[in-house]
C-alpha cells in the first residue's frame, strides 16, 4: 500500500475514533486532520529509519498504532478542553 492508502488508513482510523469517543466533542476535522498526518508521518519515520520497508507487517501495526495513541489523545484533549465548570 502507498502513501495515499495510509493517508485513507489515517483518516478511517480519525474518524472511527472521533465517533467512537464518548463525549464527541472534539471537532471531527480535527480527528481526521490528526490520523491522516500522523500515518504519514509514522510511515515517513519508519521509511527514513530503515525500521521497515514497504508493505512489512512492522509498518502496518506501527502506522495503526501510533495513529490509534494520537487520535485517542488529541480527541480526549479536545474533550477535556471543552468541559464546562461547575457553578
């Protein structure tokens, strides 16, 4: 797979997370955003390191890793930043 099926993988993987994220409040842009730059980006860093080559199964597991940690992270943050103060 290329680099627009990770693209596709990043934005699968932000938007599942947006919508499977209890509160939803983070902004679903902002999820896909997030899961499309941060599968090229893991895919890039793997490639320049020589951790993996093209189509190994360690790229894989490591793009939807990395993904699901920074999805899940950003869309809590954007959950917890829009929380409302109790008066």
């Amino acid at each position: 797979m290329g680099w627009i099926g990770f693209a596709w993988l990043g934005a699968a993987i932000g938007w599942f997370g947006w919508r499977l994220h209890p509160s939803r409040r983070s902004g679903l842009t902002s999820a896909l955003v997030i899961g499309v730059l941060t599968a090229l980006a893991t895919k890039l860093a793997g490639n320049a390191t020589g951790l993996f080559d093209d189509g190994d199964t360690l790229e894989w597991a490591a793009v939807v890793f990395v993904t699901l940690a920074a999805v899940a992270t950003t869309t809590q943050l954007g959950a917890a930043g829009t929380r409302r103060r109790a008066r």
